[in-house]
C-alpha cells in the first residue's frame, strides 16, 4: 500500500516538474527568442506612368502578366510627336542656313582692309555669327527633345516582373506623370518582421532568418538592416504645431514594434511570393561576435 502511494506520488511529482519545465520552456521562447508572427512580405512596386501625354493606342500586356525589362507595356498616339520631329528638323536646317551665312559674311568682312569696313563693322559680323551659331546649337537641342517625346511614347517595362493594378485601356487619354499600372520587381522580394522592442538587444545583422508562410512554405534568409525609427502615435503634429499626447496607462504598456528587414537569400521555383503575404520569422543569432556587426 505505502509502495502505491510512494510511486503516486513519484509520478504525480514527475508530471508536475514536467508540465513546469515544459511551461517554462514555452515561456522562454515565447517571451525571450528573437521570433515573431508578425511578418510581411514585400517587394519595390514600380509605378509606370506615361512621361508624354496623348491617347493610348495599344495595351499588349495584361493584368499579372509577367514581363522582360524593355518590354512594351503601352503605346501613346506617336502622330502629332512625329510633326514635331519634322518641325524641329527643318528649324535646324532653317539654323544651319542662317548659320553659314552669317560665318561667310564674317570672314568676308574679315578680309577686307580696315580701311575699307569699320571695326565695329567686323564685330558685328563677328557677333552675328556667334549668335545664330547659338540659335542653331538652341534647335539641335530641341530636335533631341522632339526625338526624346517621340520614343517616349513607348512605355516599357523598367524591370523584370509582373504586371499589376493594369488601369488603362486601348482609347484612354494618358496624361503624362500619371500611374496607369505597376510592375513588381521579381527580383526584389524581401520581409519586414516587426519584433517587439524588448527583443530588439538579441537582434544582429547578419544574424540568420528562418521564414514560414501562412501557407507553409519555409524560406530562409538573414537580417539585413534595422530600423532606427518608428511613428510615434503619442505625439503626432497637429495643424498648431504643438503635441497631441494620449492618456498613460499606468498598469500596461505595450512593447512597440520595430521593423526588421530581412534578406531572403534564395526563392525556390515552387515558391510564388505576394507582396503582402503574412510570414513568422524565425532569428538565429549568431552569438556575442556578431554585436559588432549590428
């Protein structure tokens, strides 16, 4: 009977430092590992926007589509820049005209005897040269200009990716400046983690990352940089310049939250990334050696 009861005991005993152990475990890492559920996935979204304005005539990509850089993504109406063109060539030529006149005039002043032409004559002719020389300088530049909208009128990809929020269509007016669609950089991926402040001291460039999508897949990848500042929401700016402070809670405060920026180091090819995809983040610090990198 009292063997019954030692062993009840025993075992009573060893489940309860097991469950205490096993509690404290989860503790430590939940509270003290450099880990978060917080994480982001992104990209640099590039927004592609006409630089001349015009009617678009053609629209051959379509929405999500991957692209090659240099590839055509829309084309303005090319007719009214190509007079332009024509416009500013036949200026240069009207300049180079003039251009040679006046040079041919100024030598020939040149080599008269002074007795004959003024001083202040060769000068005037020297000056008339110099300045339609000028004038014809000021028309080569703008048929570059002419030349510059023309291709222009070509919107191409700036780089390898994939076609998103497409807002334009054969027959729309594209102003110039104005967001038509995005491109997201394929090769641009990256994941913001944002770790509590307190977890902050264990973080290190450098340090090694283990990524897991809300979807499963693992990814790995490093920390690369930290950032060295956030929005304070206790005291924004209002239209008076002066503080806009929240009320103190004195019995809680919560940990802000930081962004990390982690550096996936390679994407498998069965791995389709989203900007905005949810991620845990996972650091492995790589120990008191690497504060110096931080």
């Amino acid at each position: 009977m009292k063997l019954k009861i030692a062993l009840r005991f025993i075992v009573t005993l060893l489940i309860f430092v097991l469950a205490v152990s096993l509690g404290r475990g989860l503790w430590v890492n939940y509270m003290d590992k450099p880990w978060t559920r917080d994480g982001r996935v992104r990209a640099d979204i590039i927004n592609v926007a006409a630089d001349v304005s015009g009617l678009v005539t053609q629209v051959p990509v379509r929405d999500n589509q991957h692209v090659r850089k240099g590839e055509l993504l829309l084309a303005i109406d090319a007719e009214r820049y190509r007079i332009a063109v024509k416009q500013a060539e036949a200026l240069v030529a009207a300049k180079r005209a003039a251009l040679t006149m006046r040079k041919a005039n100024a030598a020939r002043r040149a080599a008269m005897d002074e007795e004959v032409v003024s001083r202040e004559s060769l000068d005037d002719a020297s000056n008339t040269a110099s300045a339609a020389e000028a004038e014809y300088q000021q028309a080569l530049a703008g048929l570059d200009a002419a030349r510059l909208n023309l291709a222009r009128t070509q919107v191409r990809a700036p780089a390898d990716g994939y076609v998103t929020n497409l807002n334009v269509h054969a027959g729309d007016y594209a102003r110039a400046g104005e967001a038509k669609l995005a491109v997201v950089d394929q090769d641009s991926y990256w994941v913001f983690g944002y770790f509590e402040e307190t977890k902050l001291p264990l973080l290190h460039v450098g340090d090694a990352a283990e990524l897991q999508l809300m979807s499963g897949e693992r990814l790995s990848g490093h920390v690369e940089s930290i950032a060295r500042a956030i929005y304070d929401r206790d005291n924004p700016d209002t239209r008076q310049l002066v503080a806009d402070v929240n009320p103190t809670f004195n019995w809680v405060r919560l940990a802000q939250r930081v962004p990390v920026r982690i550096h996936i180091d390679k994407v498998p090819e069965d791995v389709r990334l989203s900007a905005g995809l949810t991620a845990t983040v996972i650091v492995k610090p790589a120990g008191p050696e690497a504060i110096g990198r931080s």
